[in-house]
C-alpha cells in the first residue's frame, strides 16, 4: 500500500473520531429531546448539501486519471441523496415525510458504502482526488455519523423526544 494510502486512511480515521466527539458531545445531546421530524430535520438540512459531490466531475477540481466509474457513481449518488434530503424536509412531519426520510437515509448510507467499494475496487490513489480530498477525509465522516444517528431517531416508533427524561435535573 503506498505511503499516501496511509495518509488517507488515517485521515479517515480522525475525522471519524473528531466528528464522534463532536456529535456525542452537542449533536445528539440536543437531538435526542426533540420528537422525530424535529430532531430529524438538522440532519437532513446536512444531508441537502450533498450536491458538493458533484466536484468529482469538474476537471481541474480532480486529477484527469480520477477513475470514471468512481468519480460517476459518487457524484449522482449525492446528489440523488441530497435531493431525497430535501425531499424528506419537504414532507416533515406527516407518516409520508418519516417513509422518506428512511428512503434517504438508507439510500445515503448505501451510496457511502458504495463510494467506498468503487473506489477500492478501481484501484483508487488519495492524490487523484485532487481537491475532492476533503471530502472522504472530513465530510464523509460526519455523514456516516449522522445516518446512525438519523437511524437511531427514525426507530423510535412514536413521535416522541427519542429520549424521555428531562432536559434538566429537578
């Protein structure tokens, strides 16, 4: 594996932990006293600037030996979820606008994992990513979070807080 895959992973890594810290500590300490289509909404307002992976397409923006199948897959696959975001603020609160927000999110999560399977499997180098880089080292990371944690509030059954207790102590 070549030193600049090192790199890369590694950044992967700290930008996973960071934004674990950062959402264990402020996000899901304020999204978990709210009800669902509530808590759901910061989400998936994230989740509507996914359109960024279109950058994957823009020659100069990435190195012009980006693999193609790759650089196709991730970007209509952001884009896809990014509209299926928007989509689901649209229809929150109704039972319509939960159905979408599941459709998001499994959808989103399947298109990282997909990214992810691409780029292996075209044999993908960090450095063809070009400015792009940024993007699986710090933006993915958080967006591999927030559809746990959009799972997390969407298998709450009823539209209550996803957590019951006082915001605070008596």
């Amino acid at each position: 594996m070549p030193q600049q895959m090192i790199w890369f992973f590694v950044s992967i890594a700290f930008g996973l932990i960071a934004w674990g810290v950062v959402a264990a500590q402020y996000i899901w300490s304020e999204l978990r006293y709210r009800k669902r289509a509530d808590a759901l909404r910061p989400l998936l307002i994230l989740h509507s600037f996914r359109f960024i992976g279109l950058a994957f397409l823009v020659p100069g923006v990435v190195s012009p030996d980006l693999p193609s199948a790759f650089a196709h897959s991730a970007a209509f696959g952001d884009i896809i979820a990014a509209i299926l975001a928007l989509v689901s603020l649209l229809l929150l609160p109704s039972s319509a606008g939960i159905a979408a927000a599941w459709i998001f999110n499994l959808w989103g999560l399947a298109d990282i994992f997909n990214a992810f399977f691409q780029a292996n499997h075209a044999g993908l180098l960090a450095g063809q990513l070009g400015a792009t880089f940024f993007l699986p080292t710090l933006l993915v990371p958080l967006l591999l979070i927030t559809h746990g944690l959009g799972f997390r509030i969407l298998l709450q059954h009823q539209p209550e807080p996803a957590l019951q207790e006082s915001r605070h102590p008596a």
